[in-house]
C-alpha cells in the first residue's frame, strides 16, 4: 500500500509567533480591525487554525478579541450579503 507524503509547503506559520516561540500571554487587540478583518471570512466567521495558520494560545486570543469587536460595535456578526 502506498502513502501519500505529506506536504511541508502548504504549512503555514504562526503570523504572532517569534523565533523564540510563542509569547504568552498571547494577546491581540480587539480595536485593531484591519487585522482582525482578515481572519475572518466575508460572512462573519472566523477562520480556522488551518485556515489562518496560527497556533492555539493566539487562535484562542483571536476569537476572543473578535467576540470583544463584536460587542463594542466594531466589527458586525454577519457579513455584508
């Protein structure tokens, strides 16, 4: 039986992650909505980790702060359709 082998191309990197590691806490401000616009999808959701290709602290921190966005009005729960 024949494997498929895995690709290492289409593996993304963390874009909060230093070459040291992950910094914690992990935090991403919810005001900045430029950044925070392109991890979500032109509905409203978030992407996922393999999507975004970010780590588990800050995917973490990302839903958080989008949630945050959310409630102060800065972002909208659903897209523009």
């Amino acid at each position: 039986m024949i494997r498929k082998k895995l690709n290492r191309k289409g593996q993304k990197r963390c874009r909060f992650c230093t070459k040291e590691g992950c910094p914690r806490p992990a935090f991403i401000d919810f005001k900045d909505v430029a950044s925070l616009k392109k991890l979500m999808s032109p509905q409203g959701k978030i992407h996922s980790r393999k999507r975004s290709g970010t780590c588990a602290p800050f995917q973490r921190a990302i839903s958080s702060a989008i949630k945050r966005a959310r409630i102060m009005g800065l972002l909208p729960y659903v897209g523009d359709n």
